[in-house]
C-alpha cells in the first residue's frame, strides 16, 4: 500500500515590525567582556609591519617541496594579480614583528589555481555539489607556484643560500621593474610576453653578449617560424644590422613589400603595428636559375662561385667522393696547382709568392684554379691510363698551347683505375654543366656589399634541385662573409671604430647541417665551427632556422647560445632539445607541444629567464604565410 505523501507544515507569516524584531543596543557589560578578551588576545587585528600591499604569502613545504620554489597562497581577489610568468618579490620575515630578513625574486611558473577553503578539491562534498550545480560551494583561495630567481642584495641578484620563510609576504612588480630585472628590452622587437602584454621583448644589437653567440629558431611547419624570422629582418634593418638571409624555400624574396595577408593585417593592427616593406633588399640568385619573386621590381642580382674559393677539401665531401674519387680528386688538384706554377698562371709575382705562405685548404683553395683546369687535368690523367690513341685536347686554350709542358708535368705522377677517373670527371662534369662556376654571365658575390649596415640580402636557392650545389652555395658564402667581417673588424679596430654587426640565417639548416652529412662532411663541419668561434668577437652571428631539430646533431646545438622555440609536437625531440638546452624548466618544457601559432618560448643570453612570447606578426609580405 503506497505512502500518502508527507505534507509540508504550513508557513506562518511573521510580522516583521512586530517589537520583537526591534533593534536593540548591547548592554555596557557585553562590550566590556568583549573588548577584555581582545585585549587579551592581542587587541583588534593588525597587519603584520612590512606586509601591507602584499598579494600572498609563503605556504609551508611539503615532502614534495622542490629546491629553488615555493608555494604562494592567495585570495580570490588577488588571484588576477599574479599571473603566470608574473614576477614577485618576497620579503622573508625574520620574526613575528616583521623584521626583514632577506629578499628573493621569483616569477610565477604555474597557477595559480583555485582551492576550496578547508576541504579539499576532489573531497564528496565538493564534488556532489558542483554536479548538481548546488550554490552552497566553499569559498576558494588561489595557489601559485613561484620559482626563485635568485635573492636581491643592493640592487643585483645573486644565488640563494637560503629558501623564503613561511608566511613571508609576496608582492608583484611594476612593469618598468619587471622589464629592468628580466632584461628584455633591446632595439630589435620580438613580441610581447604572454599573460603580461604590457612588457616587450626585444633583441639588443648593441650588445655582444646576443647576436655574435647565435641562435636557433625551431618549431613545426605552420608555427610561426617565417613569421619569426621575416618580423626579425625587418627590425634588424632598422637597426642597422647587416642580415644575409639563405632563403632555401621560396619564401622571404618579397619581403620589400608590405604584408596583404587578411589574417596578417588584423593580427598587426591589434599590436598597432603598421605594414611596412624591408628596405635596402637584395636578392641573389645563382646564375642560369630563376628566382622565385613574382611582384614587380625589386634589386635582383645574378651570381657565380669562384671555384678556387673552396676548400678541395669541402669540395669532395659536398659531393660525397668515395675514397678512390677522393684520391683521384687531390692528384688532379695536385697536379693542376704545379701545373699552373710551371706557367706562371699563378704565382706570377714576389707578392702572389708570399701569399702562397699563408695559404690554408682547409679553409680556401688556391688562387685563380678554376673547375676547367681541373677538368682538364683530371681528363688527360684518364687518357694517360687509358691507353687511348691520340693527344688530348684540353679545353683551356693556356694548356693546349703549353700541352708538352702540361704533359711532361703529368708525367711525374703515377695513377692507374680508370674507372675511378671517369667516376671523378662524371662527377666534376655535372657540376661544370651547370656553369655556376666563373660563369663569365655573372661575377661573383662582392661580399664587402653584404656587410654593408642595413643590407638586406636575400640568397634565392629555391631553383636549385641538387643539394650539393646547395651547399656549395652555403659553404662560399659562409667563407667569404667571415673573410670581409674579419678584415672589417681590423680595419675599424685600428680607427677605434665598432664593426657593423652581421646576422647569416640559414633556413633548413638541418639539410645542410644533419647529423649525416657532419659525419660524411668533417672539414665542411670545421669551417663552420670555427666561423661560428670566431664570429663571438667579429660581430658575426649565424641564425639556424629549422623544423627538424631531430637531424641536427649535438656539435651544431652546442654552437648555440640563444633559442626561439615554436610549437613542437614530438615528445622526443622536446626530451633531446631538453637535454641539450639549459635554463628552461619543467613547466616550461610542458608548455612546448600546446603552443599557438605565433608563440614561442625566447630563451636569450641577455635574459634573466626564458620567457613565453607572443610573437610580433611581421609587416613584410611572405610568399608561404604560415
């Protein structure tokens, strides 16, 4: 038999002016056995002296608890002011007085999150009632992780000894001090720090401590990496730097020209920044290949390579000799340098002479060789094992004229194999008919032009299929840049005048650069070393562009000091960067994979701390808008 319903018991209506509900006043004896206990307590409620303003205070550690951070509790109402990456200053009391200890700076590196007062998050009765949607939930604090940056003595900031006391008050920093302490300001814009858009980031040119250590720009296709790297053109041109930009990819050769990307153009008006063109922009192209610029105008110039500007060395690595092609290869160079010393080709003079002494073929070839020479050299060494009836004919009219002194000079030299020889002249043959070596079309790249300051010059590579050209490219240019910086340097150290600074970005470094081609390319390896060594005190910095990290070796990231890092999803290559990058944290690492794009976290050697950066959009108009 079903229970009748239980029925409600009927509300009386309470007559609110009833006396009754008369305000009445407190007796004389209640508020004197009041004010008794206050007194005996401590009186009315003070603040503690020196922590009025303060928007949390230092939380007791946990087994947990790590070295160098501390936990930062906090009200509802001040949680808006703490926020990720936000630097504070805690003040470590000594005693209940508020007698001031020691000062640390931090900066928030997680949270704060919001706790339930009293209960725990995930306890039932939290859980239950914000499932039913229950209003009678617990009022809430905030909880902030804060890492120590190190403790504050007379304006510096030096290692902690210590950690912060409990209960120790923490307060936030303006921005002016904010920028001062993060050292973030500089001349060259990057973007604006994420949760904190009041403070910029920039690059300092003037500083030799940035640009000359290098850096690395690594993110995933579409992260923002060309917007990174044309938004940094553009600033460094401003501000007088020489930038020469190895565009491998179609993409940077309109950079001239103001940005018409919808997206782009929304994006740079919200930061009140107007699209503008890089000025003074050159663009280079390998002779006999197109560039990719489509839009009219623009200064484009053709060029050439002169074959003796490279090392023999690098030469057979970059085209990959075995070792019986190697031999071959240096036999003919041998011959070719004797050759053209019984003609007086080269050296033809005392001074020539004396520059000869000086020579290094791990880093330069010799004078006035030519790829033809070469060939014609390493033609008659294959006639001459060959066994072919006839007299070779070389292609170069000086050694058809002088033929029986050439003859008599390849003589002296005992080789056989010949199918190592037409292995080595098939090999130097696909090269030369490409006539990019001392193309009389073209001249050579006048590397004084390069460093010129606010020259812009954009190497166009992107009609080159062979990727040994390529690098042959990268390779000369590498060389004959480093070469001007260094007799710049001089020259102006003797005026007492500073050197222009000079930025080489190279875009899809790690085709150039792999951990494959290092070990195949040990000389080519050296030569960039050795440029990236010397160029900390010439004023020359290199600029490694690429989406997979993973392919560059350990010897190539140890040459960098400076890191942009966009979006990265491989949780493998996080770990490897992790493990050969230094200074970035835990929480940090985290934020890598889940970046937006236009984000990255900037790890600079001028910084305090990396920091996470939402990056400028670029004015400059790119052919591939990421």
């Amino acid at each position: 038999m079903p229970k009748p319903p239980i029925q409600s018991a009927p509300r009386v209506p309470v007559d609110e002016t009833h006396p009754e509900f008369e305000a009445r006043p407190v007796s004389g004896d209640a508020l004197d056995a009041l004010t008794a206990v206050s007194v005996e307590v401590g009186g009315a409620y003070k603040p503690l002296p020196g922590t009025e303003g303060a928007v949390g205070f230092t939380h007791f550690d946990t087994p947990s608890s790590e070295d160098n951070a501390v936990t930062v509790l906090l009200t509802k109402e001040n949680m808006d002011l703490l926020p990720s990456q936000a630097l504070v200053r805690i003040n470590s009391l000594k005693d209940e007085k508020g007698t001031l200890d020691r000062t640390y700076l931090g900066t928030v590196v997680a949270g704060p999150f919001a706790e339930p007062d009293g209960l725990r998050a995930d306890s039932p009765i939290i859980v239950t009632t914000t499932v039913q949607g229950k209003i009678f939930l617990p009022r809430y604090h905030g909880r902030a992780f804060v890492q120590i940056l190190g403790e504050e003595a007379e304006g510096q900031i030096i290692p902690p000894r210590y950690r912060p006391r409990p209960n120790s008050p923490v307060f936030t920093l303006n921005v002016d001090e904010s920028t001062r302490i993060l050292k973030v300001g500089g001349n060259v814009r990057m973007g604006l720090v994420v949760g904190q858009e009041e403070i910029t980031v920039g690059l300092q040119t003037s500083n030799k401590a940035v640009l000359p250590r290098h850096t690395a720009v690594i993110g995933t296709t579409g992260s923002g990496k060309s917007t990174t790297v044309s938004g940094l053109v553009h600033q460094f041109q401003k501000a007088g730097v020489a930038t020469i930009l190895i565009d491998v990819e179609p993409e940077y050769t309109e950079i001239d020209v103001p940005s018409d990307d919808q997206q782009m153009l929304t994006a740079l008006k919200r930061r009140g920044i107007n699209p503008a063109g890089t000025k003074g922009m050159t663009i280079y192209h390998l002779v006999g290949k197109e560039t990719s610029r489509d839009v009219p105008g623009g200064t484009i110039k053709p060029f050439s390579l002169k074959f003796c500007d490279l090392s023999p060395y690098a030469i057979m690595e970059i085209l990959e000799l075995s070792e019986a092609q190697q031999d071959r290869f240096y036999k003919a160079y041998d011959a070719t340098r004797a050759v053209m010393r019984d003609l007086k080709i080269y050296p033809s003079s005392k001074p020539e002479e004396d520059t000869l002494l000086d020579l290094d073929e791990l880093e330069v070839g010799y004078p006035k060789l030519t790829l033809s020479y070469l060939l014609d050299i390493a033609g008659m060494f294959r006639h001459a094992v060959s066994k072919d009836e006839g007299e070779p004919v070389p292609f170069s009219e000086v050694f058809r004229k002088n033929l029986n002194r050439v003859q008599q000079r390849l003589q002296q030299v005992k080789t056989s194999h010949e199918l190592s020889w037409l292995a080595l002249i098939g090999r130097l043959g696909r090269i030369n008919r490409l006539k990019v070596f001392d193309n009389p079309q073209a001249a050579a790249i006048d590397y004084a032009e390069l460093i010129k300051p606010g020259k812009v010059s954009v190497i166009d590579l992107s009609d080159i299929d062979q990727p040994q050209v390529k690098n042959l490219v990268i390779a000369d240019i590498l060389r004959g840049v480093q070469g001007v910086q260094e007799e710049n340097v001089r020259s102006l150290k003797v005026a007492g005048k500073k050197p222009t600074p000079v930025v080489i970005i190279i875009e899809e470094a790690h085709e150039f650069l792999s951990a494959h081609r290092i070990k195949q390319m040990p000389v080519l390896f050296e030569q960039v070393a050795k440029i990236a060594k010397r160029g900390r005190k010439r004023w020359l910095g290199l600029m490694f562009v690429t989406q997979l990290p993973q392919h560059l070796p350990d010897e190539v990231l140890g040459l960098v000091n400076n890191f942009v890092l966009h979006k990265i999803s491989d949780s493998g290559v996080v770990d490897r960067l992790r493990k050969s990058i230094s200074g970035i944290d835990k929480s940090q690492w985290g934020m890598i994979p889940g970046l937006a794009p236009g984000q990255a976290l900037v790890s600079l050697t001028s910084m305090t701390r990396p920091l996470l950066v939402s990056i400028d959009p670029t004015p400059c108009r790119l052919r591939l808008v990421e």
